[in-house]
C-alpha cells in the first residue's frame, strides 16, 4: 500500500488555500480541497506485514512532539519558478522539522534517501503548458494538534486518500500528568 504521514489543516485553511486556486490558468490540476495537506514523509509502497511498524513509529513520533501552531503566508514553486511542475503553499511551524525527523529516523528504509524536507502544502500540479502563477500572501494560522498515515490510492479520476490512523500530539502532557498522579498516589508524601 502507499503511504505517507500528513497533517490535514482545518477545513477553514484548506478554503482559504482553495481560493487561491482560482488564479490558476492553463494546465494546471488543484489540489481537491478537502485534499490539501502537508506531507510529514512520504512513505511509498509498503508491505502489509510492515504496517503495524508504521503505525507504532507514528505513535512514538507523536508522543515524543507536542502540538504547536503553523503559520502560512505565501506560496512557492518546486523545483524552482524557472520550471514550476508544484505550486504550494509555505508552512512554517516549530513542530514540522523535528516530527519529520523522528519518522525518518524511525523507518528509514522507507524515508531516508526522500527529498530535503521542506514543510508546504502542494495547491496544484501542472500538467502540462501553463502560465506561472502570481505570488499570493496568505495570512493564516492553525494548531497542529495531530497528524495522520495515510493510504493513496491512485485512479484515474486522481488519488484517492483513506486515513488509517490518526496521532495526537497531546497525549504526551496527559500521559505525562497521568503518570505524576500515578507516581504521587503511590508514594504519597508524609507529612
Ligand atoms: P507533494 O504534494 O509535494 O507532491 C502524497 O502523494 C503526498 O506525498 C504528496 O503531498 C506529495 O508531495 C508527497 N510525496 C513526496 N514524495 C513523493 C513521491 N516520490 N511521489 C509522490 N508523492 C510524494
């Protein structure tokens, strides 16, 4: 199956994103709206025997990150404006790096040897002659509370996303104060 880690922004967001789309010209393809993500690392074909590892490292990447805001205020071209074959939007946000980081070193038979991470969220893809798009300056923000593995499947009408799983990243605060509750019930101080 193929796979790739993700976080989806509120429905609001991707709108806002979607927007935007409307100054494409040519052949450009948008990105479905409820569609429109962020790719923490793009897996590629898995074995079924492997997912439960997928699933455990995404657990264990969440727990070890917290959750945090991301900002999104302008848009960009890969692999350069000379030749743009993705126009994206730019995500900043103190959590990306680092959750990227930990998948990667988590599985990397699947996530090493991927591209330099660089945290975006794709708005189209052109397909084939198409004018480059004017910059658009977005000003919006969102929590990034969880984040998501998630099964593409291609067909001809374009992929089609399923989320297997969902990873929250605050469950470390309440595991954390969970086990201080634990700990102080236990060995209760004396007075
Ligand atoms: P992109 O949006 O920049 O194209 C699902 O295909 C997600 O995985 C997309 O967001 C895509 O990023 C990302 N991705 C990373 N490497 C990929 C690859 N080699 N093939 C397809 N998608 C890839």
């Amino acid at each position: 199956m193929r796979l790739f880690y993700a976080v989806f922004p509120p429905r609001t967001v991707q709108r806002a994103l979607a927007e935007a789309q409307r100054m494409l010209r040519g052949n450009w393809k948008p990105v479905r709206e409820d569609q429109i993500h962020l790719t923490l690392g793009f897996l590629g074909d898995v074995p079924d025997t492997e997912l439960a590892r997928v699933r455990a490292a995404g657990r264990e990447a969440a727990r070890a990150s917290g959750p945090f805001t991301a900002q999104v205020r302008g848009t960009g071209f890969f692999p350069n404006e000379g030749r743009p074959r993705v126009w994206f939007a730019r995500a900043e946000g103190d959590g990306f790096e680092p959750l990227a980081l930990a998948l990667r070193e988590a599985l990397p038979e699947f996530l090493e040897g991927e591209r330099a991470f660089k945290a975006h969220l794709t708005l189209a893809r052109r397909k084939g002659p198409a004018p480059r798009v004017a910059p658009v300056v977005f000003d919006l923000e969102f929590p990034v509370e969880a984040f998501a593995l998630v099964e593409s499947r291609l067909t001809p009408k374009g992929p089609q996303y399923t989320v297997l799983d969902t990873f929250s990243l605050k469950e470390r605060d309440e595991r954390g104060k969970q086990r201080t509750a634990k700990g102080l019930a236990k060995h209760p101080q004396a007075d």
